[in-house]
C-alpha cells in the first residue's frame, strides 16, 4: 500500500508511440457500435499462432478521463462529437504542457507526454466510455440478494466503518489482489499489460497485482470442457483460451467466490469491478469495493488486432446471482515497447492495516469516553469515494471545485485505502 509515486509518475509520463495505431473508426451515426474490424491479419509466430507479444498499456485511458460509465451528457451515442473530442485534446494538450522531467529522485513529472498524440492516433479514443453494453452505458442493477450484501460489505473505503481487524478489509487494502475482471481495466497507476506467448499458452502480466497464464485448447469445446471443477477457484480464475480466426477468446470461471460481508477474510471475493477504475459515479455500486461475486461468475474475452500496434479488448461479465444482466466493455490496447513496469511491492512493508486498526481503536476509545463525535456515513470524508474521481473533459467543465485531492484532469487521488 505503500505510494510509489515517482515511478508511477515515471510510468504515466511514458505514452509516446512511434506508429499511429489503428483502431475502430467511428460511424456517421454516432449511435451505432460496429462489429470490431478482423481485416488486420497479424504475422505468426513459429507454431503458427497469430503474434500478440508486446507491451499493451492502457494508461492513456486512464489519463484520458474516458470513463468506465457513459457520462449522462452524451445520451444514446457510443461515440464524442467533433467538439466533444477537441475538448478532450485540450485537456491532453494541458496535461502533455504540464510535463517536467523527474530529477534523480524521482520527482518533477507531474504531467503526460504524448497524450494529445494518441488522442488523435488512436479512433477508439473517440469512445464515450468503456462499457458498451447495456446500451446505456451504465451497469445493470444488482439483484436483491447482492444488493443487500453490498451494503453490509465491509473494505477500506466504506464511510463510517471502524476498523477493528484484518477483515474490515477489502483484498485489494491486503494487497492480494484487485479482483477479476477488475483487474483488466484502467487504474490511478501502473497500467501496464505485457503479453508473452509460447506453444499452447498465452501470458498476460499485469503491472499491479496479477499475472495470468492462459492454456490454449483447439476449439471452444475443449477449451469448456477443460473447466475446473467448482471446488477449485483463484483469484484471476481459470482462463481457457482458444482461436476464432483471428481472434483470441478467453473464458475465465472459477475466480474466488464470496462477499465483503463475512468476517471469514477465507470465505471473502474481491469486487468485480473496483473502485478506483474511472467510472462516472454513484452514491451505490461500484463504489467501496464490496460488490460480491458468485461461482457463477464469467468472463469472456475477445483480443483483436486491429492494425500492428493496437489491440481491440472485448470483456462480458456474467453473474446472473448479482447483476440482473451481463454487461460488456470494450477498450483499446495500445502498443508502447518503452513503457516500463516497476516493482509493485505492494505486501512489502505494508503497514497501512495494522496502523489503521491502532488508530481506528484508539478512536472508538475517545468516542466511547465522549471525546469525539461518532464517525458517521455523513461525516466520514470517505464518502467522497461514492463520487466520480474523474470528469471527462469531452462533456465540457466540471461543475462546482474539483474533488479533494486533485484537479479536473490531472487528479492524483491515491487509489489505495
């Protein structure tokens, strides 16, 4: 839990591409999402399986503002006007002018280099959001059951809640993981995506907590078939992979079921989505991290290479226990082999859980003495996290004074607990 944030300034400053990366041109009709093009045909490794190996960051979406939720302002449409996107390269350009070369400790690159270029490189950027399904753009509701799970859970971000025990906790706060399919999308720092293939498997290694080991099966069929059995979970799943033509699918099950309720830290998921992604806010899900995930939960995945250095990342999410329907993302990786990972040594020296119960109990001591007022959900400043931490530019300028701790597009809100 520890903030390194010179390297992760280090990392965010490193978005220059060298080719234009093609993507998905938008549509006349601005309310329509077309098929993901398959007319890029990729070269081929030795044992014939299309070459997906390389650096695939998504740290531009992150410093872009393009949001998980679709921002109220853009209605029906899948995709920013003319003047909605040049607002978006003023912001880039604002971000890319704020850069300063970090000094031998690290501190000084307090803006991006090269955002406004892949704004203008890269068509997906002109995207109103991540999630493309439901067609609204916002995620579909949580059933009853989880609904009343979610507000019982129990994380680092939750306002009003002591902190008495490890499993006031969420994983992430523990530093085991963000979750799945959480994991796949942007985050406040170290976004990074390396792909590595060898005969029958693929490697997907994330910047921040999680590595994913794929096994290839010849047809969908083996691949269902090579499911493990439902005692067996792990945090990022079992992830079975095969071909459709060019496109590599990937099924994951079987990822750690539970809740946020449970003071059973063993019997406890991460949330499928995490807070800290940008997503346009709710005083509900998906903020605080407490969303619960059944053993029916799924993803599949769908990687398209759309030109050399852009990948097309398509995710659904199902957990008909959760929510009332499946929903879906769609995003753009894009190629960057001078981007660097950094250590996350997030366990290392973690001491933010230990000193946050001391200074918790020492709390609940003076409130019980009448020292201090209870903490509530309305006095508790961790209600801001139930608000966007981040404003598209493209709608135009955030209303009323940015969020505490950042400014409309350069907000450094810290993303741990």
């Amino acid at each position: 839990m520890i903030r390194r944030l010179s390297l992760a300034l280090a990392s965010t400053a490193a978005l220059v591409m060298a080719v234009p990366a093609v993507s998905q041109e938008r549509p006349a009709d601005l309310t329509e999402l077309p098929p993901v093009p398959t007319d890029y045909t990729p070269d081929r490794l030795p044992w014939g399986d299309y070459d997906f190996t390389g650096t695939w960051p998504i740290e531009p979406i992150n410093n872009g503002r393009i949001l998980f939720q679709r921002p109220a302002q853009y209605g029906d449409r899948f995709w920013v006007t003319d003047e909605e996107f040049e607002r978006r390269l003023e912001a880039a350009r604002g971000n890319d002018g704020r850069f300063t070369q970090a000094n031998e400790s690290g501190i000084g690159a307090s803006g991006t280099t090269g955002l406004e270029q892949w704004f203008l490189d890269t068509d997906w950027a002109k995207s109103t959001s991540m999630l493309v399904s439901p067609a609204d753009g916002q995620l579909p509701e949580l059933t009853p059951e989880a609904m009343e799970l979610f507000q019982k859970g129990r994380s680092g971000w939750v306002p009003g809640q002591a902190y008495d025990w490890v499993d006031d906790f969420d994983s992430w706060d523990r530093c085991v993981s963000r979750g799945f399919p959480a994991s796949m999308y942007p985050f406040r720092y170290n976004n990074g995506i390396r792909v590595f293939q060898s005969p029958g498997y693929v490697t997907i290694v994330l910047e921040m907590l999680g590595t994913r080991t794929v096994k290839l099966y010849d047809s969908e069929a083996e691949a269902r078939a090579a499911k493990w059995n439902e005692p067996v979970e792990a945090w990022m799943g079992n992830s079975r992979g095969w071909w459709e033509g060019k496109t590599l699918v990937i099924e994951t099950t079987n990822i750690v079921s539970g809740d946020s309720a449970t003071e059973d830290v063993y019997e406890r998921s991460a949330s499928p989505l995490n807070m800290a992604t940008q997503f346009t806010g709710t005083m509900e899900v998906p903020a605080f991290n407490t969303v619960p995930m059944s053993t029916q939960a799924m993803t599949v995945e769908r990687l398209t290479m759309t030109g050399p250095d852009t990948i097309i990342h398509e995710l659904t999410y199902s957990d008909p226990e959760v929510y009332t329907e499946p929903w879906t993302t769609r995003l753009a990786w894009t190629r960057d082999e001078d981007y660097e990972f950094f250590e996350y040594a997030c366990h290392e020296g973690n001491y933010m859980p230990r000193d946050y119960i001391s200074a918790s109990r020492a709390q609940q001591a003076r409130i019980a003495q009448g020292l201090e007022e209870p903490v509530t959900a309305e006095n508790d400043d961790r209600s801001r996290f139930a608000q966007p931490f981040d404003w598209d530019p493209g709608v135009g300028p955030r209303p009323g004074p940015p969020p505490v701790g950042g400014n409309d597009s350069d907000d450094e809100e810290e993303a741990e607990g």
